[in-house]
C-alpha cells in the first residue's frame, strides 16, 4: 500500500479540495493524507469505472500506524450515478482516506472542511419539501441518499396494508437487516432529522414494501 499526501497546508472550514483523480489499472490498495483545521470532513467520491469491487474507508490519525476508523462508504461495484458523501466528524487534524479495488477502477476524491454546531434556536422553518414514493426489495436498498445540506425533517411510512412486510432500517447497507435495523411495522412512520453525508438504508422482510417520503430542508 502506498500512502500519498494531499496539499501543503491545513484544509480551512468552509474549502474544498482534490484529494484523488485516478486510473487503476489493476486491483489496488492506496491512502491520501491531509490535514484540516475544520470541525468535521465532508468526502465526495464519484466512480466512473469500476470492473470489481471498490471500498473507501475513512480514518483519523495522529501520525502513520496510530489511527481509528471513522466512516466508510457502501462497497461500490457499478460506476456511480451520482455523487456519494459520507461525513466524518470525530476526528483530529490529520485524515487519512483509504481507498482498495479488486480491478480496474476510475474515479474521483474531493475534501471539504465543514462545521459541526449547531443553534439551540431554530429561527427559520423549511423553505423546500418534497414527498415522494420508492418500492424496497427484500435486499438493502438506499432509500436516502447522502446531502449536502442538513434537512429539517424527514418522515418514512412503510404503506403496506396492515399485516404486510416488516421494512427494516439502518444507516449503512449492514445495519439494514432483520437482525440489526429498526423495525417499521405495515402502516407505521418514522420521523427524524439527518445531518448532511448521513444516508438511509432499508430492506423488506419479504416481497417488496411500498414506501412513502417526506422531507424538508433549506
């Protein structure tokens, strides 16, 4: 594995920078390192070609040798739609983000030093809401995606008619399961708020589940 170093100066809050644009050719383990004088880290991964399986973790560190996972992303197996983000936000000055392919792969890497604050005040209400309808199978699905911005409220509805499938759910494709994720009963709703890179996974206990969307934001 080789470890590569990414700018020559902390990343600032409120900056973004490239951390990785390559072509693998073969399978491949490699790190980038850089430094941030943010609160927390926002990370973009985009993959254009991907011939196995593609794995991006996430760590903080103190020097080579001495780090703690933080966040990682769902193993990607397709070139990416759109772009994915994961969050991290217990960390220390020094990040090191690890990327391992079993093939050939093409893809991109960006940072942005971000904050962690928050008002104990909510002043202003949702100015954007949308509802929307999504059918999961009895595999883990992403019902929400990662955002750039935080939302206000976000509520799910399993619509099955009562005695339908169980939906479960979980914040990474491993949680959504019988065994670990939280259960939504036929005709129950689940309302929360979720913080920008964070994404939602579900899956159905049997056949599909009809789901329904609320959420709001700025």
């Amino acid at each position: 594995m080789t470890t590569i170093s990414v700018g020559t100066s902390p990343l600032p809050q409120g900056k973004t920078i490239r951390v990785a644009r390559e072509v693998f050719t073969t399978a491949k383990t490699q790190s980038y390192t850089l430094s941030t004088d943010a609160d927390a880290i926002l990370v973009s991964l985009y993959v254009e070609t991907v011939s196995g399986d593609l794995d991006v973790a996430l760590y903080t560190q103190t020097e080579e040798g001495k780090d703690l996972l933080i966040t990682q992303f769902p193993t990607v197996s397709a070139p990416t739609a759109n772009l994915l983000l994961k969050k991290g936000a217990t960390i220390i000055n020094q990040i090191r983000v690890e990327v391992t392919t079993t093939a050939a792969a093409t893809f991109e890497l960006y940072a942005r030093g971000v904050g962690t604050g928050e008002s104990s005040v909510r002043i202003l209400g949702p100015s954007v809401a949308r509802a929307s309808q999504t059918t999961i199978p009895a595999v883990a699905t992403l019902i929400i995606p990662a955002s750039l911005t935080d939302r206000s409220g976000l509520v799910i509805k399993n619509n099955n008619p009562l005695g339908g499938a169980i939906m479960y759910i979980g914040f990474t494709a491993l949680e959504a399961t019988a065994v670990s994720g939280y259960p939504i009963s036929a005709g129950e709703s689940l309302g929360m708020d979720l913080s920008s890179g964070v994404t939602v996974y579900g899956i159905s206990a049997s056949g599909t589940t009809d789901i329904r969307l609320l959420e709001a934001g700025s």
